[in-house]
C-alpha cells in the first residue's frame, strides 16, 4: 500500500498510522480468508448481506480507505472516539491510536454484527473497546463528548446528535451521498456560520446507513430481461414516465464527443461532482454485464454512471469512454442519448463535460458544505451552484463559473459543492 501512495504520488501515511495497520492482524476479522483476499488493499469483504433485496448490509473495509479515512480522523492518545457501524477490525485500530488513556466505542444497529466484532477483537486480546447495539442516527450519547466520530457507512443525513456530541474542535469524517455519488468528508463544524466545512474529500464507497436514516433513491427500470438490466437511479427526482423511457432505451442511440481526452489513470471524480452539481434533472444509469455486452448500453461504469433525463422527460442521456482512435495512451469521454430528442440531450451533457473540462479540469475542485435544510438561501456560501436538500441538511458548490440549477430533495440537509475556475483559483485552500 505504501508503495503504490508513492507510485500515484500520494503522500505516505503518518507512522502511527502505519504502524497501527502493520500491528493489528486484519486476517483476525475476517476468519477463513486467505491472506491474500484480507489483505487486497483495494477490497473491501462482505461479512453480512440482505439476500432478499440483494445489497450488502455489512463489511470490512479495504485497507485503502481504512488507512484514509484513520489518517483523516487524526485520532490521539487520550481521545474520545466514537465509530458508528462496527467490525471491529477499525475499532482496534483505533484503540491502538489513542492509547491507555483514550477511549473507543463502537457501535452498530445489528445485534449480530457487535456479536461478531466482539468475538475478534477478543481473539487478538482487545478487551477495552466499548460495544454497543444502537441506531448511529442517536450516535452515543451515554458516552458522549467525543473528540472524534468516524462514520463506516454510507450517510444521506447529518444527525443533529453528531454535532452535539463532538466536542467544539473536533472531527467527523463521514461518507456523504450527494446526489447518488459517494464521498468520503472530513468535516470540521464551523458554528460562526452556522454550517459543516469539508477540509477534506476522498472517493470511497460503503454500504448504506441503516435505521431511521435509511434511504433509497427511486430506480426505474429500462430493461429487465435477466442478467441484461438497464436502470436510471434517481436520488433526489425528477418524476419520471417510466413507459417512455424503456421505449427511449429501444431507440437508435446518439453519441456526441466534446473533444474531451483524459490519461488512463488520471483521476475525473471531480467530473462527477461538477456534472451533479450542475446537471438539470440529475441521474445515474446502471447495467449489468449482460446489457454491455449486448450494445443496449455502453456506460463507463456499470454500477453508475452519470446520466441526465431530457426535459421532456421521454428520453436520457448518459457518459461514455473510448479509446482515442490517434491517441493509443488517450480516452475520450462521450455523451449517449436515447429518444425522440437524443441528440438534443446528448448535445447538453456533452456540454456540461467541456464546461468542466475548460474551467474546472485542473482546478481545485469543489469545496463542500453542509448546512441545515432550513438555511435561508442568502446565508448559503457567495458564489454556490446546485444547492440541493436531502434529509436534514443542505448543500452546494462554491464558486461555480455559473449558477446551476437549484434542486431540492427532502426537507434536511443542503449541500454546496462550490467549484473554482482553474484559471483564476491555481491553489486549493
């Protein structure tokens, strides 16, 4: 892991952190793997799963993004952590960060997942964490304040505990979906404006929060002939004809290029960000393999990719890739729209692609905040695109090269995603 942080010119990891991973033997927790599996560093192990609706409901987390999100934390000797969504392996971790004098608790809505994470971290002789069965939305307040809380599930809201049982100063690391795409935030609160700041933003991607923060986004589906679905995830709307858009999938595709080219393992999650902060009527297409390899889509991921719905609501559009026919090292991102106004569509997302590419490309990116739903929007940070709402928090993009539209979720949380131009922001701040 070490290694490839250099090879991408990530900085190393801070020693205590290192040394914690090389200390406490994550094979421990996951019993039964072959070390090779457990110590993949990019591989994240079910340990639970909802058969019935098919999605993972619990798991160990790849060492990438442990590594990550314990070195954004920063947690210390004698600190207060709280860890919502157990496993134990973390909690040992972090047990080991904050030494003798700190103290961790660990928590989870599912009896059977604080069952397990006790019987490991007893196995490896850790018999000091305090294990919980609870609802992460109440964090723990018999134990509270906590200097830090780090979050290992996917959030659609902040909770109001959150903030009253981090003490003044401390850190929340959480992962936040914004619109459908999920970012790993390092939120510091900044009472003087009323509002959460992010001083740090990873990709990541965990299993959902359970509970009463539990939320799903509507799915309608294009295709769904076995092993070849098609489907458009709609986090936040819009209402949609669901008939017109499986008739939309059956018509001959458009496909516009911008002219936008990118390097195999050039980093373009901001892309994704931009296009959700800015895209009217914002979606993501999913497919499974059996889809892709029968042309009725070409997406670039399957899991999701971003996608928007035509005005009209009859028809979408989609991202691509291609290889660069003159450029073997070089992929060129694509647009793909379905209906009876595809090209139209096609032409817009497009659009929205060179928008990111000329401004926005080789910028600092989007500085996130996070702030209660009932903010007035002229208390929102100057400059914000695409405020939105979700759950009981509001965010948005400062600094956009234009406003983009606004768009609303449930009544909670809005979040910026302010965006600074390249060429007039050189420096992150």
């Amino acid at each position: 892991m070490a290694a490839e942080r250099v090879r991408l010119g990530v900085q190393p990891l801070p020693q205590k952190v290192e040394e914690a991973l090389r200390a406490v033997p994550r094979e421990a927790f996951l019993p039964g793997l072959p070390l090779a599996e457990a110590y993949d560093p990019h591989q994240a192990v079910v340990t639970r799963r909802d058969d019935e609706r098919g999605v993972a409901l619990s798991s160990v987390s790849a060492p990438t993004i442990v590594a990550t999100m314990l070195e954004r934390a920063d947690p210390r000797p004698g600190h207060r952590v709280l860890e919502i969504g157990s496993g134990g392996y973390n909690a040992a971790l972090i047990r080991r960060l904050v030494g003798e004098n700190g103290q961790v608790t660990s928590i989870d809505i599912d009896p059977d997942v604080i069952a397990r994470a006790e019987r490991c971290l007893k196995s490896i002789g850790v018999d000091d964490v305090h294990l919980a069965v609870g609802d992460g939305a109440h964090g723990f307040a018999a134990r509270a304040p906590f200097d830090r809380i780090l979050v290992t599930a996917g959030a659609w809201d902040l909770p109001p505990a959150w903030e009253e049982q981090l003490t003044e100063g401390g850190r929340l690391v959480v992962p936040m979906r914004i619109r459908g795409l999920t970012r790993c935030l390092t939120l510091r609160h900044a009472p003087e404006r009323g509002c959460w700041e992010a001083v740090a933003v990873d990709m990541c991607g965990f299993v959902r929060m359970q509970g009463r923060d539990e939320h799903w986004e509507a799915m309608p589906c294009l295709h769904d002939e076995d092993g070849r679905q098609v489907a458009l995830r709609l986090e936040d709307g819009p209402e949609v004809d669901e008939k017109a858009l499986r008739e939309a999938l059956a018509c001959e595709p458009v496909t516009v290029w911008p002219d936008v080219l990118v390097g195999a393992e050039e980093p373009t999650d901001s892309q994704d960000l931009y296009l959700a902060s800015t895209a009217d009527r914002w979606a993501q297409l999913t497919a499974e393999r059996g889809a892709i390899r029968a042309r009725l889509v070409s997406p670039i991921s399957r899991l999701g990719t971003p996608a928007l719905i035509s005005p009209e609501g009859t028809g979408f559009a989609y991202r691509t890739l291609r290889r660069c026919p003159d450029r073997a090292d070089r992929w060129e991102f694509g647009a793909v729209g379905h209906g009876p106004h595809a090209r139209a569509t096609a032409e817009h997302l497009a659009r929205l692609i060179g928008d990111w590419d000329r401004d926005h490309r080789h910028g600092p990116g989007p500085r996130i905040t996070l702030s209660p739903a009932t903010t007035p929007d002229d208390r929102l940070p100057v400059g914000t695109a695409g405020p939105f709402e979700q759950g009981s928090v509001s965010g948005a993009p400062d600094r956009p090269l234009c406003p983009g539209p606004g768009f609303d979720q449930l009544p909670g949380v809005q979040a910026c995603l302010p965006f600074a131009r390249a060429a007039t922001d050189s420096k992150s701040d």
